[in-house]
C-alpha cells in the first residue's frame, strides 16, 4: 500500500486540522525567529487537556484490557519512499497479529499539526513527533509512559540504548519513545582511501585531517559535510562541549563561548580554507561520492541506502562514526521521531497504543525496520538480532549500532525552544567556517542569541 493510499484508509482527515496558531510553528528555519508567546499556548494546551482525560489516571490506565475490539490513529510523517513502506508493512503485520486492535495511519506533519489538534480537543491516540516537545509536556497535554514502562521486559532501562532511555525524559517521566533513531557518521569511496595508502579508517579528528590532505587531488575533494547542528554537535562534544549549561537535556541558557565550539569551528574553518573540506546539501554530497569526485561525506544510516542507489556497485562504500575529540572519546547525536500519548482517549485506546508502541520495539520489528530503512536499533537485543551478514554489507548501519552502544551518544535538548539555537547555530558555523564572519564574532553572536531563546524556558 502506498503512502498515499495510507492516508486515505483512515478516517481522520489530517487536512481538517487548522493549525492556525502560529505558536504551534515548530518547523526548522535558518533564519532568526522570535519566540510568539509559548506561555500562553502552553496555557491554551493544558485549557484544552484539563483534568478530564481518562488517560490522566495511572490505575485506570493499567487495568485498560484490549480484551474488546479497539481502533486508534496514529499520525506520522514517513510519506512514501522505503520508510512509508516500512511503517505500512508493520503496521499491516501488527494488525494482523492483532485481531482485537486496529491501527489507522495517518500520514500527515505530524510534528506541527499535532499542537493545534490537543488544542481543538481532537488530537490522535498516538504520533510520531520530533524532538521537541516541551510545550505540550509543560502544558500537561500527554501522557507519560512510565506506567506502561514499569510492566515491560523487553523496554528496560539496561536493554534500552542509554540515549534512547533519556530521549524525552523530563523529571523522571518518559513522554516520548523513540520510534525511529539515526545518528551522524561518515561514508567513505573505499577505491580512494586505498589509492591514498589509507588502510584505515580515522578515529580522531585529528587523524581525519591527516587522511584528508592524502586523498585530496586535482579531481577529488576530500571531505563533504552538512552545515547542520545534527553533524556540527558531534564534534563539539567530543572536544568537551555541551548543548545547555550545565548539560545535554534541560536547561535555560546554552553553553557555545568556549574552548570546544572555538576548537571545532577551527578545525573545520582550517579545513575548508585548505580545499579539503565543502559545505553542501545531503542529496548534492551523495551525488559527488558517487561520481568519485569526493572521498568523505557525512551523514546518518537512514540515508545509507540512497547513497547505495546513486554509487550502483562502482566501488565499495565504508563508513565510521564521527571521531573522537581532546576530550578521548567520540560523541554523537540521535536523531529521529518518537512516540507520543497525547492525553483525550479511553484507557482502552491508550492501552492499545502501548501495546503496539511496546511490540514496534521486538527485536523483530527492529531487524526489519533497520534492514528496510538504515535506522539504528534502539535496544540491545535489538542490535544482537541483526544479521553479521547484512552488517557486513552495510556499514553505515554497523556504525550506528556502534554508535548507540556508546554513552556518549546523547538526545537533543527537550525545549521546544532550543529549534531556534539550532538554526543559530547552522548559521553561526557556516559564517565562521567560510569566513563570512569571524569565529570569536560567530561563537559570541551564537551565545547571546541563544541565551535569549532559551531565556523564558522552564525548568524543562
């Protein structure tokens, strides 16, 4: 079934949805945004929730039986492509296995939409959303999963990849589960690195400049790489740096005027003023790795199979996660769509929704989502069921698994506010690294306009 057809089986209308409020705007931007009054569509929200949800009692919630036949939606956004057919074949297993429970896809912006769904009082049973959620936790608007944690073997905090766990805990309560993950790494043509006597792939940033200054010639760039917060944190980190004050999670001010940005933003500037390193788009890059006139590109599993496609078997492609920094470890950031449990439905429902949420994340719907997809597996027995076989032949995936094992792999910030420090941040390092602005200039700017983004966060 396509995506589109996906659509249509439901019975909510995604279109229906008037989000008019532009509060509810979570969209990426690379541009400057002000804030527009998030106290007060908080207060819309938890308005709109109130105290009436069946969802908001615990033990109701954990006597819910699926014993009677039960039908919920579930927004997400994957429209089309091997991801769309992915979520379709699983979701179309489940209900199959399922006899007493239907799920309705709805393929719609499920991020953007949702908000202003809560606040019509017709939000969806379940939703994939990005990572920030702030807004609708601090405005009481979803429920937490803990109740339904506590009864699982297999979602366990010591079988849960730690970055997974974390993603979207807010004083001590899940309210969001990740339904897909992905992490920044770096493929590789493995022809070049050969030809340039390269016999290994780099550990260290340090070592990756080395590697480049080898492979670089009249015909091929050595490095493509992304000008986005996802592939610019990742170094950060590992040179010492934070996203917040203080730490990754929750926070009210950014930590960037320090040695680590300074570090980072040196190293690729140095980089880029030699000719080893270009800034571009993910569809420009894989198209140039493939042509053989780059070595390197960054990027994430999810895309490994579209770069797969574009090289159609000219040479072996490799990848490794993004090295390790001054601080002797490599970091990273998960990325990807969770689960949410937006407050407003019977405990039957609610109890549905866990039960397919809790069976998504069986070992074997991970192998097929990961092999389908490219993203990385989100628990340990998870990643043990992957093929050796299938590993073998896809190594962006094999980095990614690498990758969620390390405890230094961290979720994004929750504050729906911290979008626009990203998009700061994307422009602040594209200044500072082709030399639109100095990097003193860049990292003070990012500071003091993060700061006042973050400054009217919560304790979230």
């Amino acid at each position: 079934m396509q995506a589109s057809q996906r659509a249509k089986k439901s019975k909510v209308d995604p279109n229906s949805i008037q989000s008019s409020m532009a509060t509810w705007n979570f969209a990426k931007s690379k541009t400057r945004r002000n804030l527009l009054g998030s106290a007060a569509a908080a207060a819309i929200i938890l308005s709109a929730c109130g105290n009436s949800s069946a969802s908001a009692s615990t033990a109701t919630t954990k006597a819910a039986t699926t014993a009677a036949p039960v039908s919920f939606s579930l927004w997400e956004s994957h429209n089309g492509g091997p991801v769309g057919a992915a979520v379709t074949a699983l979701v179309d297993k489940f209900n199959a296995s399922h006899p007493n429970i239907t799920v309705k896809v709805v393929v719609t912006k499920a991020s953007s939409k949702l908000p202003a769904a809560i606040a019509a009082g017709n939000p969806p049973t379940l939703a994939e959303i990005s990572h920030y959620d702030g807004t609708l936790v601090k405005g009481g608007a979803l429920v937490s999963w803990n109740s339904y944690l506590k009864g699982s073997s297999e979602l366990t905090q010591s079988n849960v990849f730690p970055s997974v766990w974390t993603n979207g805990l807010v004083q001590g309560q899940h309210y969001r589960i990740l339904a897909s993950a992905k992490v920044s790494e770096v493929f590789y043509n493995e022809t070049l690195f050969q030809a340039a006597g390269i016999t290994t792939a780099p550990t260290t940033w340090a070592q990756l400049a080395t590697d480049a200054a080898k492979l670089k010639s009249s015909t091929v760039i050595p490095i493509g790489w992304k000008d986005s917060s996802a592939h610019i944190l990742p170094a950060i980190l590992s040179n010492g740096g934070s996203m917040l004050a203080g730490g990754n999670a929750v926070g009210t001010s950014v930590n960037f005027n320090n040695a680590a940005t300074t570090s980072t933003f040196t190293y690729f500037k140095n980089l880029y003023s030699s000719g080893d390193l270009v800034l571009d788009h993910g569809t420009t890059l894989r198209q140039d790795l493939a042509s053989g006139h780059m070595a390197m590109i960054d990027g994430t599993s999810a895309g490994e199979q579209k770069l797969l496609d574009a090289v159609g078997g000219k040479f072996k492609v490799g990848a490794f996660v993004e090295p390790a920094g001054s601080t002797g470890h490599a970091a990273n950031l998960v990325q990807g769509l969770g689960f949410v449990l937006p407050k407003g439905h019977s405990p039957a429902q609610d109890q549905a929704a866990w039960t397919f949420v809790s069976w998504w994340l069986q070992p074997a719907q991970q192998v097929y989502w990961d092999e389908n997809t490219g993203f990385a597996p989100e628990t340990q027995t998870g990643a043990s069921a992957l093929p050796a076989s299938f590993l073998s032949t896809h190594s962006g995936l094999a980095a990614s698994v690498k990758a969620m094992q390390s405890p230094y792999t961290y979720g994004r910030p929750v504050s729906d506010r911290y979008a626009q420090v990203q998009a700061e941040l994307d422009s602040a390092f594209q200044q500072a690294v082709t030399g639109g602005m100095t990097i003193s200039t860049a990292i003070s700017q990012l500071q003091s306009q993060g700061n006042s983004y973050m400054s009217g966060a919560s304790a979230i």
